[in-house]
C-alpha cells in the first residue's frame, strides 16, 4: 500500500513514522509492520511489581532466549499513586527502568495503563483513596472518576515520554492499552457503559503517543481503537474491523490460586496447541499471561482470597527458574512459526481444507509460490495418519496442530513434546536454624474498647481503613443486669468477611472465617457479668475484590451487622446501633515489629517457654543467607494464618492451616480438550501455599530477621529456609529432533538414571523400556553428558549404533532420566 492511499483513511490506517524504525498497522494485510517489515509477534507478562529490580534482567534475558518479541506489563495505580497526587516510581516500582531493560535486551514492550487492571491484583489495582472521593463511581460516565483517570493516565504517558520510551520516539513500546476487560461487564452500567468507553478512547487517543491503542474484550472498541482477545483460546476471534490485526492479549497459560484450593495446571501441549490454532487462523501477536507471574509481595494479592504465590503455571515460575517442558516447548513453537513469518504476514492467498474427522489443513502462499501449512487435528480422542500426497504423510495426535515448513516438512507438533522436563527440588540448609523470641500482640487499648472514630452504627471496613492495614477493630459495651438470662449467651455476628475474632471481656472467644470470601456469621458461646461489659471484634481482610461490575462497591467488614447476643430463652439484644469505637490496624503494625531496624525487639523468651498455637503473637527469629545463587524459599508449614517479613520486606500473607481437598489430583494429565482451571489439579491435602519467595535482594551477606505475625495459632518449629534446584532433569525426545539436558548455574549432570532409545514407555520418574531399544542407550548417553552443566545432540539412529525394530519405518524416541 502507498502512503498517499494509506493516509488517506487514517482512521482506520495507523501509521507512525519516526526517525528510528516505525510501528504501522497495514489494515489491508492486517499486519503489523515494524521498522518496514511485517511482524508476528510472541509477547509475554512480567509484572514488574511482582518481581525485584535484580530479577529483572535474568527474567528478560530468559524470555528472550525463550523466543519472544516483547514483554507485557500492567501499569499499577494504586502502588504509584498510594496517596492522592503523591507519586512513587522507584524500586520495583521503576516501570522506566523495566522497559529500558526490556529494550537494551533488543526486545519491544506493550505497556497497559488500564488503570483498571484486573490480574488478581488487590482492588483491581485501584487506590482505595479514590473510592472513597464524594460522588465517584468507578468504570463508567462519572466525571470524578473520568477526571481521575484521566490525570493518571497522563501522567503515566508523561513519565514515559520523558524517558524516550514510545517507538514513536526511538523507545520499545509498540502498543498501549487502555481500559481492560470492559467489554466483559458493560452491559450491567447500561447506556453510561458505552458514553463511558468512547471517552476511553477519545482520552487515550489525545495524548498523541505515536503508537496504536488498543482494548481487550471490547467488541464495540471505537476505531481506531483495535479490539483484542483475552482467554485460553482465541483462534475463533475476529476483531470489530474486519481489516484489523487480530491480537491475543492474554492467552491464560495457567492460571491462579486461591487460598483453599489445589494448584492449577496446564499442559506445555495444550498450550502450544492454543498459540498454534491462533495463527493458523490468522493471528498475528499472542502474548502469554503470565509469562513470568512473580509473588504478591504485601498485600498486593487480590480476590478476596488470591494467595501470596502467583505463579500461573507460567514458563517462568515464581522463582524465576525456567518451568520446563513447558518454556522450551514454547521456545520450539515460537522458531517453528517463525519460519512461516514472510509466508504469514504477506500471504496471497489462504485456504482451509477439511479432510474430515476434525482434521484441517490450512495452506498460506504468497506471490513467490512459497507455503507455510498448519494441520489440525481438533477431534478429542483420536490420532489420525494423514496422507497429503506428495507433501508426504504424517501421524497428528489428537488435538495437536502440526507445522509444516514449505507444507511438506514437519517441523514441530504441539503434542510432540522433545525440550526437557525439570523437576525441582527444595534443599533445605540444617545449619541454619531458628531461634525464635516472641511478643504478644498489644491489645490493652481494644480490650478495654479504646478507638477511632466512633458511631453509632456499624461501618464498612474499607471506608475505615482506607486498606492501611488488613484488620479493624470493632468495639462497643453493653450492660448486664441479669446474668441468669446472659451468663451463657450467643455472640452472633453477620460480616461481610474476611474472618473474625471475638473478644469478651478481654477473653478470646474464637475465630472464624469464610470459606468463600463472601458473607458469612460468626457465632461463640460467651458469658457475660454484671455490669459493664466490653466487646471486641476483630475483621480481617484476605485482598479485596478485584474482578466484576460494580466489584469495587463489595463491602468487607461487619458492614451493617447485625451483631446480636442471644440469652436464655431466645432473648435477643441487637447492638447493631450501639455506640461503636473503631481502631485501624494492628499496634504491632504501628510500632513496626516487623522491620527490627527501626524498633526495640520483641522481648525474648527461652526456645522451649515460646508460645505455641496461640493467636496474636508476634515471632522473630534471626538466619543466615543460604550460600549460593539458587532462589530461596521459606517454609512456614505448621504456622496458621498471618504475615511474613524479611528485613523489613513483605513476602506476603501466609494460610498454612488452610488445606487443600484430598480429592481431585492426579498424577497424570490429559492434555487433550479444552483446558478448564479445574482440569489437571495437583497439591491435593496439603496447604495452599507452603514455601514463599525470599528475594536475594532483600537479605544480607550476614544475619537476617525473619518476623512473623500469626493470627489464629500456629506452631514454628518446623519453620526454615531452603533453596530451589534442578533435582531430576528427563526428556523424551523423537528421532530427528534436538536433545537438550541442562542443570541449573553451578550445578552438572552427576547420573543418567535411565536412558532408552527405541519405543520406551511412561513418563519421567516412572521410565521403562520398551518392546526393543538400542543396547548402547546408556553408555551413549553417560559419554555425552556426565559431568556437563548442558548436553544435547541430535537424536539419530546412528546415533546409536542404528538400531531399529522389527518395524523398521516406525519412529524411535531416546527417553533419559538424569540426576543435577
């Protein structure tokens, strides 16, 4: 297309020319177009926030060689705008830094401003101040929330531009979002959702940053606006203008965790089979959500209920380890597709081809004549032969797409998994043991109904805390005169949730909790006395919500009651409108016991005098760094509920006493059919989350401070720190394919556990030979291997003396198993 034509209907042709390279949207080819060549781009998420700065470029530098173009982040409101105007970008919060990182590495980036942003963040990512501005409504035609946004937008777009980082201006940003998942929800703000998105637009589009907007799950999205594709399929979608490029924004290569429940788990086939499925149909940029996940450091986590570890399943896992099969079977898909590139962005012609029982061929060519072919087999259950004449014949297990280059060469199928599966080990270090001292939790003001504000009525938490703190108190008095009616009463409480505890009289009644995160009544038995007596409620919050219309008006606390004693005989005295006294946060909050720079410690007491299974309390213990450079994880399994600090740092809220279902789990996966979050679970009957990320970053060379705030009750004697390693490395690859074994920096191959090439069966830990394998398996293996940090070859039957079966037209596999 000619300039002159292209400009000539540039509300629908975006093109942004710059003295360093372009970013064009060629609305006729429905490409994208980067420095003048038609792209295919593989993007992935790594929220910064979510990781350290010194994790930054090791997580780059593993995308990339992973295969990606870009890298994808959020941007955070309610982090970098904690208080109204007063702004925070540094530490992990220097979004500039990440970006030019990601372009120093030769990679692009995709920023998304939101500012809504969803991703199991706490409140969706908003700051709890702008909730509580007088007459705001949130996501839609309010004008105090669209003047909000609006100076947040900017000012995000502003610290960008002061830092070069468009491409319009020589930076890595290709693409920007605006709003998120809107689309998704909509219908419920009627009329004043649509006034509302088109602002979004026209908003977005005014701050003139020389590269496309775009939104995801917007169907109506104005142009020239593109509208993208969140899920864990896209190949179906097809953009609102049909000439635009269609875009995977979020394709879920896992997905999260809430407290109670088994770990998720998708499969590296059904993953590769996703992306693979997209750009058969014309897909032109998949990126992965997550690509690295990273931890809700603080009290990031969302929900209500999401936990600490944010893992995703993600080709990166939390640690920052490669999460294989499932990284190196992408890489391979990323290069397969990738060959295709000149083919798929510039293709003449297109043509699907239906050879019956779920199989489909589609064939792309450009003006050259050259090909690039995808062959689909969607049926569920069976594998199918395909003869496609004199392009060849090929085996397409059930749901697989196979690749083929020049459409007569195979040269991956999503089913055929040949990279390496790693499975980790946690080492635990037995000369670094606690010693624990340990101080109650102060609470001298609460029990004797000590606080503020106060009202005659019960109030919503967050409009109390403002989400300074998880916990609020709730304190009121009531008079007894007859304690035959009251001396074994009721307590009932209706909240809105997290959990609650109850005082009495400065005596612990008990906890509970929902299982759900939503409302729920708590009830304990209580006596009260004679006279004047003093009741203390504590809620707690687990994250806020973040997904849903209306989410951000969930109300969380004892909002509204009621709170009821029930005597003898039924009798009821509501105190609901009683004059209640409200306290934000815990004094050892206040006092910041956690961080043991900027307060006395706790006082001791001996190893065996410490308090176990009480709640409340506050524990301390010093450690040594674990030597090496392998990530580091702290055990808390016997602890209750509460909060972790290192140094002073959050690694987050723990819920070790919150046991996954004991049914569910398999230790097989199918990966064929579409992957729901409750296929292919994992953990079952154990915590939800037991070991939580220590960043290197935030320990010393010499002694750290482990703090520990436990809530219910829990046990910390089996508390301790471990590093995360390559424990036992397997691969299971198929003649003609690469081998690649690696271990982990500092560590080499010490043992081939097994190694078979022929027709071995099982999986890796459960290997077994087959009905014929090559005798000299082993030895072949131990002579290219042992003693490597890395080894790999290309797997050929003279490779192995040229062994076959009796089938000598049957395709070998080498199975190995080794020891890091």
């Amino acid at each position: 297309m000619s300039y002159s034509s292209f400009t000539s209907i540039l509300l629908f042709n975006l093109i942004l020319l710059y003295s360093c390279f372009a970013i064009d949207v060629d609305y006729d080819s429905k490409a994208l177009i980067i420095n003048g060549e038609r792209r295919l781009i593989f993007s992935g998420a790594i929220h910064y926030p979510r990781s350290t700065v010194e994790m930054w470029p090791d997580l780059i530098q593993k995308a990339k060689d992973g295969g990606l173009d870009a890298i994808e982040t959020y941007i955070f409101w309610d982090v970098h705008e904690p208080v109204q105007r007063e702004y925070n970008f540094s530490g992990n919060l220097d979004f500039v830094k990440f970006f030019k990182l990601i372009q120093e590495a030769g990679l692009y980036g995709i920023i998304r401003i939101g500012p809504y942003v969803c991703a199991e963040w706490n409140y969706g990512g908003f700051p709890l101040w702008l909730h509580n501005m007088s007459g705001i409504k949130l996501r839609t035609d309010n004008p105090v929330y669209k003047n909000e946004m609006q100076i947040f937008t900017t000012k995000i777009v502003d610290v960008a531009k002061e830092a070069n980082l468009f491409a319009s201006q020589g930076g890595p940003i290709i693409l920007a979002q605006i709003e998120n998942e809107y689309g998704d929800i909509m219908s419920h703000y009627n009329d004043s959702g649509k006034v509302y998105i088109n602002w979004c637009a026209q908003m977005a589009l005014a701050q003139k940053i020389g590269v496309p907007w775009i939104m995801c799950q917007q169907p109506d999205a104005p142009q020239p606006i593109i509208n993208t594709c969140n899920g864990h399929y896209c190949h179906n979608f097809q953009p609102n203008n049909p000439k635009s490029p269609k875009m995977f924004t979020e394709n879920w290569i896992g997905w999260f965790q809430k407290w109670g429940e088994r770990v998720p788990h998708r499969t590296a086939q059904d993953s590769a089979f996703s992306v693979a499925r997209f750009f058969q149909n014309g897909g032109v940029l998949n990126n992965y959500y997550m690509y690295h996940g990273g931890t809700n450091f603080g009290r990031t986590s969302g929900g209500p209920y999401i936990t600490t570890s944010y893992d995703y399943d993600a080709p990166i896992d939390e640690y920052g380890n490669l999460n294989q099969p499932k990284w190196g079977h992408l890489k391979d898909l990323h290069a397969s597709i990738k060959l295709g590139e000149k083919v798929l962005t510039n293709y003449s012609t297109r043509n699907d081809k239906d050879l019956g029982n779920g199989i489909t061929l589609t064939t792309y060519t450009n003006s050259t004549g050259a090909r690039f072919c995808f062959l689909n087999n969607n049926d569920t259950n069976n594998d199918a032969n395909v003869d496609l004449q004199n392009d060849g014949k090929y085996f397409v297990p059930a749901w697989s797409v196979t690749i083929l280059n020049g459409c007569n060469q195979e040269v991956f199928n999503t089913a055929k998994v040949n990279s390496q599966t790693s499975i980790m080990v946690k080492k635990s270090d037995d000369d670094n043991k606690l010693t624990w001292e340990w101080k109650m939790e102060p609470k001298k003001d609460t029990m004797l109904g000590n606080g503020s504000p106060k009202a005659y009525q019960l109030l919503e938490q967050k409009e109390v805390t403002s989400d300074a703190s998880d916990y609020l108190w709730y304190m009121t008095s009531v008079d007894i005169n007859d304690t035959s009616i009251w001396s074994n009463a009721t307590l009932r409480v209706d909240t809105m949730g997290h959990t609650l505890h109850g005082y009495v009289n400065r005596r612990y009644v008990g906890y509970q909790f929902s299982q759900t995160g939503n409302q729920f009544t708590y009830e304990k038995q209580v006596s009260l006395k004679n006279g004047t007596n003093i009741i203390t409620l504590l809620s707690a919050t687990v994250g806020l919500a973040n997904y849903g219309a209306w989410f951000d008006e969930i109300k969380v606390g004892i909002s509204g009651g009621p709170v009821q004693l029930i005597g003898k005989n039924n009798v009821t005295m509501d105190l609901s409108t009683n004059f209640w006294s409200y306290k934000v946060g815990l004094n050892g909050e206040r006092r910041r016991l956690y961080d043991s720079q900027s307060q006395p410690q706790p006082h001791g007491a001996s190893w065996r005098a410490i308090p176990i299974g009480q709640p409340m309390i506050w524990y301390k213990a010093e450690f040594k760094s674990p030597l090496g450079t392998n990530p580091v994880v702290v055990d808390l399994q016997g602890l209750g509920k509460g909060h972790a600090w290192v140094n002073g740092h959050s690694i987050g809220r723990y819920w070790s006493s919150w046991i996954t279902p004991s049914d569910g789990c398999s230790n097989t996966c199918d990966y064929r059919g579409n992957y729901t979050p409750e296929k292919c679970k994992t953990n079952c009957g154990n915590p939800s989350q037991r070991w939580y990320h220590v960043p290197r970053s935030f320990m010393n060379d010499g002694l750290n401070t482990l703090v520990l705030f436990e809530e219910i009750g829990g046990n910390p004697l089996s508390v301790q720190f471990q590093t995360v390693t390559t424990g036992t490395v397997c691969a299971n690859v198929y003649e003609g394919k690469q081998l690649e074994l690696s271990c982990q920096s500092g560590q080499v191959i010490s043992q081939i556990q097994f190694a078979s090439f022929g027709n071995p069966e099982g999986q890796c830990g459960s290997f077994k030979k087959g009905s014929w394998d090559a005798t000299n398996s082993q030895a072949v293996m131990e002579a290219a291997c042992v003693g490597t940090n890395s080894c790999g070859f290309s797997v050929t039957k003279e490779m192995f003396g040229g062994a076959t079966s009796a089938n000598n037209s049957s395709i070998a596999r080498l199975a190995v198993q080794v020891t890091c």
